[in-house]
C-alpha cells in the first residue's frame, strides 16, 4: 500500500478528486466504484467543481457504489442511491443507466447479487474503486471477519456501524440493520484503489492497518496489503504516523 497524508481534509478530498478526474480523462470508458458516507462528501463537491471546469466526457462512464441498505425505500433521504443523487449524479452530465447500486431489496436477492458481480466484471474490472474505511476497518459493508473471497450479499450491521450510522437518522432505531454490500471479491478485481481516511476517529484503525504485515479477515481493509495498487489517503487526524 502506498501512503500519502496531505494535512488537511481538504487538501486531502481535492486530491482524491484530483484523481477522479484524472481518470476519466484518460479513459471515456471508465468505470468506478465509488463509496458514500461523510468522508466523501467534500471529495464528491470537489469533483462536482472539477468537472465544471474542465473538458471532461461523462457519456460513457460507468459508476458502481459499493452498497446500499437492505430494503430502504431508495427514494429516502438516507438511501445512498440519494446520497449519490444529492452529492454528484444530480450536477454532473450523467444518465440513470450510467450508474449502478447492488439491489436492496428481497425479491430475487441473490440473482440479482450474481448479476451485480457479473456486470462489474463485464469488459473489463473497475479502473478506480474508492473507499472509505469504518472504525472497525470494514469497507463498504464488509464488516470484521467477512471472507476474502465473499461475492455481493446481504450483510448484517454491526452495532458500531449502526451506531457510526445513526447521524443520518431521527433514531438509532430507525437505522437499518442489514445492507446489500459488493463484495470484498469484487472490491479487490479493481485496477486501482484509493482509501480516503480523515479525522480522528480513524487514527486508531489507521495505526493498526499499517502495523499489520499480513492480510487478516478481523480487518477487512487488511486486505488491501497484497493489492498491487493501493494509495492510502489521509489528512494529518487519521495519519497512521
Ligand atoms: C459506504 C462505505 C463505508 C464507509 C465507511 C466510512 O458506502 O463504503 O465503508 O466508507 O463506513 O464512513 P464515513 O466516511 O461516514 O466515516
């Protein structure tokens, strides 16, 4: 994994953004993995800036968000198909059939899981999968002790991620307990990863992520060890050093 911390979380998100850009510039046909959650948020207003000022063709761009929860209305405000609306999809130039989330709801799950597999595998693998990590080292909704090798699947919450969570909702009570997640399977097919880390509640995962040597499915992110590229993003708050 390489590293780099750029001081401040601004600097940081605009960085990553940076890189977004980047990468649909070189290549119209991109696909990325893209991640919700705080942490993106000033990452998705920077691209949003960066795409208006530059000459960038979105028409063929594919997005895949790593997940969604299980059996939220997706119109809801705490869905993450809403958040992708409200942060990027509704300022930028890009169609609905552009962008795919893993299905959240019951009828037909695990076909529909297949098939999201399928098609993030179609053509070619995601050129650029970003991630955030939670507390616990999950990424996406691969909470500690998910197989390596785990496909796209309903997934149970754990309390620190219901709790981690809860901001976004009236309750604690109202906060899903289950997701549909893409799998660490599929997150580790990407070309090219970046983690984005920032603020001081991830410190604490930080440090144990680079004191690691090996991959251990107690830390999902560990996994990202063996991955020939991986840029590991901080501001100075999360830095591991
Ligand atoms: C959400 C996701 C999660 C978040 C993680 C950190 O799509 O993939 O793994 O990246 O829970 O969330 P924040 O950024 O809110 O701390």
């Amino acid at each position: 994994m390489e590293f780099i911390n750029l001081g401040s979380t601004t600097l940081a998100a605009q960085y990553v953004a940076i890189e977004l850009l980047r990468q649909i510039q070189s290549n119209k046909r991109s696909k990325l993995g893209l991640a919700t959650g705080g942490t993106m948020e000033p990452v998705y207003a920077q691209l949003v800036q960066l795409i208006q000022s530059n000459p960038v063709d979105l028409s063929e761009i594919q997005t895949f968000n790593l997940d969604e929860y299980y059996e939220l209305d997706t119109e809801s405000k705490q869905s993450y198909l809403y958040y992708m609306k409200h942060h990027l999809f509704n300022h930028i130039d890009i169609r609905p059939e552009q962008y795919n989330f893993p299905n959240n709801d019951s009828v037909q799950l695990e076909a529909d899981n297949e098939a999201y597999d399928r098609l993030i595998m179609q053509d070619h693998p995601i050129n650029l999968q970003l991630l955030g990590i939670g507390t616990n080292g999950h990424i996406g909704f691969n909470e500690p002790g998910t197989p390596f090798d785990s496909n796209t699947r309903m997934v149970e919450l754990t309390n620190e991620t219901i709790q981690a969570n809860a901001r976004y909702f009236d309750s604690i009570e109202e906060v899903p307990t289950k997701a549909v997640t893409m799998g660490i399977r599929s997150i580790i097919k990407s070309h090219r990863i970046i983690l984005l880390a920032t603020g001081e509640k991830k410190k604490p995962i930080m440090q144990q992520l680079f004191q690691m040597k090996y991959p251990d499915e107690v830390i999902p992110a560990s996994v990202l060890i063996h991955h020939p590229n991986v840029l590991v993003v901080t501001d100075d708050a999360a830095s591991p050093y």
